[in-house]
C-alpha cells in the first residue's frame, strides 16, 4: 500500500506543482491572480466547477447518507443539480452582462458597485465567511476522518487536515486562480475514475444491482422508498434542497467567479451542459457503494465503513488511488472556497494593486487557520452540514439576483435578506424556533422569500419604467 500511495501521490503532486509554475508565469497583477486572465474554456470551466462542487461530500458522504436514509438521497441531488444546470444557462447570461457593464473583481465588490452601497458588499462577505468556512471544514473533516481509520497509527487526526491545507495553500498563493482551475482539472478527472472503480467493485461484491436491491429490501425495505428510514426525505425536505443547490451558482462566490471569468457566453453554456453530465456520471457509482454499505455495513460508524468500503475491501492499487482520488476531491473544494473567502475580501479593498494583493494572500492564510480549527469540532454528517451551508448562502439569493437583473436594484432587497440571514443563523444557534407552524424552517422562508422579493421586483420595474 504505501509503495502504491507513494507512486500516485508523486505523480498528483508533480502536475499540481506544474500547475502552479505555468500559472505563476502569467501572474503579474492582483486581476490575474484573482480572476486568471479571465480567459478560461468550456472544458476547463466544466472541470473546475464540477471538482468544487462535486467533492468529498459526494464522494464519502453520498454512499453512507444512502446507507443511513435510503434511494431518496440520490433523488433530491441528481433532480437538484438538473434544474441547476438550466438556471445556469440563464444566470451566467445575465451575470455576465451585467459584470460587463459594472466591472467585477468579486461578488462582493460587484454588491457594492450594482447598490452604491457598502453595506451590500460586507452582507455578501459575512454571508459567504459565516457558511463557506463550516463547508470547508467538514470537507477536511471528512477526508481526516477517513483518513485516520485507515492509517489510525501513523499520524494524529488533525495531522491530515494539516497537511492537506498546507497543500493548498502554497499551490494557490503560487499560481492563484489559474493554478487552482488546472488543479481542479485534473482532480476532477481523478475522482470521476476513482469513484466509477469503487462503484463498480462494490456493485460486484454485493451480486450486481438487482440482487444488491433485493438484498436491500429484505433488510430493510424502507431504505428503497421516501421518506427513507428516518423521515428525512419529505416533500418539504427536498423541495427546500432543490432551491438551496439550484442556487448555489447564485450564492456561493466560487462559483459564481467561475461564471464570469469564462472565455466567452458559450463557453459558458457548453460548460453548464458538460456539468450535467458529469454530475449524473458521479452520483450514479456512489448509489453502488451506498448499497454495498446498505447490505455489508448497516450498523457501522461513518469512519468503519469509508474505510472498510473504499480501502480495505479494494484491490491494493486501486485502494491507494482511492486516497489520492478523496485527497484530490477534498483539496479541490478546500481551495475554491478558501481562495473565493479571499477574493471576496479583496473586491472591498480600494488600495494599490501590490497591496490588495498582498491583503489577498495574508487573508487566504488566516481564513485557512480558522477553517483548520474549525475541522476538529465538526460531526460526521457531511451531506447534512453541506446542506446547510448552502441553504445559509441562499439567504441573499435575492440581493444578487437584484443586482443582476436591475441597473438600479431595490435596496430593499438587501433589507430582506438580512433579516432571512439573521432569523436562519438564530435558528441554527436554537434562539428561535427552527420550525413556523409545524413547517421546515427552510421550506416556509423560501416561500416567503420568493413572494417577496416577487412583489418588491415587479413593484420596482413598474416605478422604473414611470420614471422613464
């Protein structure tokens, strides 16, 4: 095994290395590093987008939240990210439109120039710092945890965080964003082999996928219906997922950077296309592995069964690919959003170039601390965290939607999503209620969410329109 890792790991490690000096040679001002010529392709784009939003939730925690709450896990995520693609084709449409017109350097410098307002700009940082950092950290969480049981004496838990955003951390202060789309690339490609190896082995191992749904339903049949074992997956819970993650180009500024910085409009269509394919082509193997761990590993921990299930039970190779491919799947998330978390505080700055981008690199280093920290108190629930993360960042779905849409957006809009963002993080600390009339907190938001920010659009169309 360790012959094996050292084998893969040289080779991973050299192509980021690589990476990271082609980069480097392009980088001479603060936009190249943050924005990467803004010249990337469809196929780049593609992987770069799929790798972070594809990562070790999907990889780790997609099979063992099947094993845990049955087939409706791959319902709400494969039905999810299909509607997301069609409202990416919109969205970067008018997106980039938009950031033609006003310039961007980060959505929260974009907030702030659309409103003429700082406060639109800080709302979206604090928006994107108080969720992204939480979703950073059960990515390391999740790969140390692995981590950890396979090796559980070579080096402590919090060892493995240690090393993977150190990683991190030198390829993209190097190379910038350009270093960590060709980093993405090539992660993204080695998780969808990884993860399509695994899948297939432990489809084998369970007799196939009929016999493997059989084995299933005789165990237990719940795990094969909605709303699953333990009642998770009602309509409410996957209705409000589907807005979360459909809004996630909206809401998450790593993603929404990658919008604008691509080549040209159809780049940026091939490139939501390519991701609809990509993201039926990961979930499907993780379902495999899910009914594996359904069938093999029902009453196991979290930890026991990633291992079990992606190491031990493997061919010798193909084990020590699957470290390097969860390492690759991690670190691809880990460095998109840590990088975006600097992005977004240097699109505030208004100093010289030399120092924003000094500001920039110092920021990626303390946000990457805390995110360290942050991995050692986080559970072993990864889908569900990651939920609520992007759940969080949708609260200001409609500033960014206004800003998009409005030459002069409605400052009202960013009363509104204050007060959703106030009223969601109180819930999570257990100050209010997490439920309105017996509904899901979520659920009932969105709705009002929706109607009002309906209602303050069209109103404000029509008193433009007046105006004119």
């Amino acid at each position: 095994m360790i012959g094996w890792l050292i084998f893969f790991f040289s080779i991973f490690l050299g192509m980021l290395g690589y990476a990271s000096y082609l980069s480097y040679r392009k980088n001479r001002t603060s936009d190249e590093f943050i924005l990467g010529g803004s010249n990337i392709g469809a196929i780049l784009g593609f992987l770069t987008f799929s790798a972070a939003l594809f990562s070790a939730f999907t990889f780790m925690g997609m099979p063992d939240f099947f094993r845990t709450h049955g087939v409706g896990a791959w319902i709400f995520l494969a039905l999810s990210d299909a509607l997301m693609v069609f409202f990416l084709i919109w969205f970067g449409y008018a997106l980039r439109k938009r950031a033609a017109l006003v310039g961007y350097q980060g959505v929260a410098g974009f907030m702030k120039s659309c409103y003429g307002n700082r406060y639109a700009g800080y709302l979206v940082f604090v928006s994107s710092f108080l969720f992204l950092i939480p979703y950073v950290s059960i990515q390391i969480r999740g790969i140390s945890i692995f981590l950890d049981a396979a090796f559980p004496q070579m080096l402590p838990s919090w060892s493995w965080a240690a090393i993977l955003v150190l990683i991190m951390l030198v390829y993209s202060q190097i190379g910038g964003l350009k270093a960590i789309v060709y980093s993405d690339a090539i992660q993204g490609v080695i998780m969808l082999v990884v993860i399509w190896i695994i899948g297939l082995t432990c489809l084998k191992m369970a007799g196939g996928f009929e016999q493997a749904t059989e084995r299933v339903q005789a165990i237990n049949s719940e795990l094969l219906s909605l709303p699953g074992p333990k009642g998770l997956f009602s309509m409410q819970f996957l209705v409000a997922s589907a807005i979360a993650i459909v809004l996630i180009p909206v809401s998450q500024p790593q993603f929404t950077t990658r919008l604008v910085v691509m080549k040209n409009l159809k780049s940026v269509h091939q490139m939501a296309y390519a991701v609809g394919i990509f993201a039926m082509l990961v979930i499907l193997p993780t379902a495999f592995i899910g009914l594996y761990g359904a069938i093999k590993y029902p009453d196991a921990s979290t930890a026991d069964f990633l291992s079990q299930a992606l190491l031990f039970d493997q061919a010798v190779p193909v084990a020590a690919l699957a470290v390097v491919g969860l390492f690759a799947a991690c670190l691809s998330t880990t460095n998109a959003q840590i990088f975006a978390l600097g992005t977004e505080l240097r699109s505030l700055l208004s100093g010289t170039d030399k120092f924003n981008m000094r500001a920039t690199k110092i920021s990626i280093l303390i946000f990457s601390i805390i995110v360290l920290i942050f991995s050692s108190y986080m559970s072993d629930e990864l889908v569900l965290l990651a939920r609520v993360s992007f759940t969080g960042t949708s609260m200001i779905a409609p500033v960014v939607l206004g800003a998009v849409i409005f030459k002069h957006p409605p400052k009202s809009l960013l009363i509104l999503s204050s007060i959703a963002l106030a009223y969601f993080i109180l819930s999570l600390l257990g100050i209010v209620p997490d439920k309105i009339a017996g509904q899901a907190l979520d659920f009932v938001m969105y709705g009002i969410l929706a109607l009002i920010t309906s209602v303050l659009m069209i109103r404000h169309h029509f008193t433009q329109k007046t105006l004119v």
